[in-house]
C-alpha cells in the first residue's frame, strides 16, 4: 500500500462569496466546485490518495432504499440503546433514514443507514420476547404508554418487512486506515451533511476524522469500523449531497492586539458607588433603619463643595415616621 503523499496547500483565489448551508454565514468555497465536487479532480489537486474500500464498514453495493416518509418501524433510542421504540421516517437521502421516536419532539432526530441492525420492521421486538418501551423524555405520563402505543399503531402505515436488510456488513479485521487517507464522513454536528475529510489521527481502533477546509471544531474520533465514515464516491453511488469543502477561518491580527498589557479591563477600575460610604453595604431585610450621619446620609445631587460649610457641625437626620390611617377613616 503506497504511503499517503502530504497535502499541499491550495489557495482558492477566484473564490465566490456565498452563503453556505453548514453554518449560514458567508464562506468562500472554491468556484470550480459550486454546484458540482469532483473527487477525482480535488484528490488530484491535493496530491492526496483515498482510503481503501476494505477499511470501511460498508456494503461494496450500496442498499437500496424503498422507505417512504410517514413509515413507522421499530429502533433503537440513541439515547437510551437498551430500549426499543416506534419511530417515524420523516426524511430520507440517499441510502439514509432520518427517524423521530413517537412520544418525543423534533428536536431529537436521528439518522440511520437502511442496513442498520438497530431499525427493525414492526412486531419484531415482541417476536423476540421483548416489550417496547417509551422514548427517554417521553411527554407524557409514563403510565399512559399502552394507550398512547395503541393510537399510534392504529391505522398507521407500517414498513414492510421485504425492504428491511437482513444484516450488516461485516466489520474489518483491523484499523487500516493511514493519516492523510481520504474518505466522506457524517458532520456529527450537523448529522444530515455528509462532507470531504481526511484522517487527521490514529489512536488504537479510533480514527480522527478531520473535514477539509473547516476549523477543529467539527471533527471528531470514532471506532475505525464506524457507519457514519464512507469510502471516497459513496455518495455518489448512492444519490446523496455531498458538501463541498470549506476554507479555514483565520483571526485578523488585530484581535491579538488585545491581548497585549496595554489594554485594561473594566475591573481594574471600579466605579465608585455615588450616595454611599465607602464599605457600607445595602441593608439588608430585617434589620432596623439606623440613622445614617455625615454628608453620605444626603443625596448625592446634594453634595458639592458648597453643600459643606466649614465650622458647622452636621446633625443627625431625622425620618419622619409614616402616619397611619385616622380611626373611624375608610
């Protein structure tokens, strides 16, 4: 296996700003790869080889996928994978699901690859000896489930079991994969995008998926023989939208300007308290009201250098009590 040649640094000076869909903010992506990325070109520009087929965890074939939005099928919580659940297809890409368990909200969808052992066809839990259970966060009182379980079956359309896969393919031997090695791979963040990336790292059985032209802030590790790292031109066999690559965001110089000692912060320099002595504290509830003495006792609009007259001693403050309603008075 040949060694994975450095990559070299590209600079995308015909770039176009336009806004791109990863982030919704600006971002220059390269102009001859708008609208269309080819692999063979970029792995050509970059000098970069791609990672072999027999490292991943996938079908040499992609599956085929014959869900339709709206079925109901049983999976796994990804939240909680020792229990099973119904869930709804609400999207699909690809060869792709992306699933909602009923009894939680969208802000907990998943995606799944059609293959996936943790998606199984109605009835096969109870077929295994097994119970369905709630979602976590389920919204509902727990003791509602059965009936809540029984509205949702009823009359629902329920995946046939013919376009379920009967297995996985089988994992790797071992961790092939070499740094530099090219591959598609799931933005974990943003899991309905599937981006260009490189091996970043090795570290035992994990690999450190890097995406090309984005900061550290996307990539991650995971198991070598992980479903969500793809062989280079996946998804272009399998009809799905591979994302271009992006370019990495440099802070200007100006902003390590403030780093220096010259700047100062705000709380090396408090304000002082304007109508209070300096170290006397609010009063707290509770306690009695005590005549305050001295010239902090007034209001600070009063002070001046005129309101102090020297060789005249200040009194104390007198508060006039509040009176009470008059006996007799409504």
């Amino acid at each position: 296996m040949r060694k994975p040649v450095p990559q070299k640094a590209i600079e995308w000076k015909d770039a176009r700003r336009i806004k791109h869909a990863r982030s919704g903010r600006p971002s220059r992506v390269p102009s001859q790869y708008q609208g269309h990325f080819s692999w063979e070109k970029y792995l050509k520009e970059t000098g970069a080889i791609a990672a072999p087929a027999s490292c991943f965890r996938q079908s040499l074939t992609p599956p085929v996928n014959e869900f339709k939005a709206g079925m109901k099928l049983e999976a796994q919580d990804p939240r909680n994978t020792t229990s099973t659940c119904i869930a709804t297809v609400v999207g699909l890409t690809g060869s792709r699901l992306r699933l909602r368990l009923d009894g939680s909200d969208n802000k907990n969808d998943f995606w799944r690859l059609v293959d996936s052992s943790e998606i199984q066809p109605i009835g096969n839990c109870e077929k295994n000896g097994g119970m369905l259970q709630p979602p976590l966060g389920f919204r509902l009182n727990a003791s509602s489930w059965p009936m809540f379980l029984l509205k949702t079956l009823n009359g629902a359309e329920m995946a046939p079991s013919r376009i379920f896969h009967k297995q996985e393919p089988p994992a790797p031997e071992q961790n092939s994969f070499q740094v530099g090695m090219k591959l598609e791979a799931v933005d974990r963040k943003n899991p309905h995008f599937i981006c260009p990336a490189t091996v970043g790292a090795l570290r035992g059985v994990e690999v450190l998926v890097t995406f090309d032209g984005w900061r550290g802030a996307f990539d991650y590790y995971c198991r070598y023989d992980s479903r969500d790292i793809f062989p280079v031109g996946w998804c272009a066999l399998t009809g799905d939208n591979l994302q271009p690559p992006g370019t990495k965001v440099v802070l200007p110089k100006s902003l390590g300007a403030l780093t220096d000692g010259s700047v100062e912060s705000p709380a090396m320099h408090p304000t002082p308290t304007v109508g209070r002595p300096p170290g006397q504290r609010g009063r707290k509830p509770g306690r009695r009201k005590t005549k305050v003495t001295g010239p902090w006792g007034q209001k600070a609009s009063a002070l001046g250098p005129q309101s102090i007259q020297p060789g005249k001693e200040l009194g104390p403050i007198k508060i006039p009590k509040k009176r009470g309603p008059k006996p007799g008075s409504k």
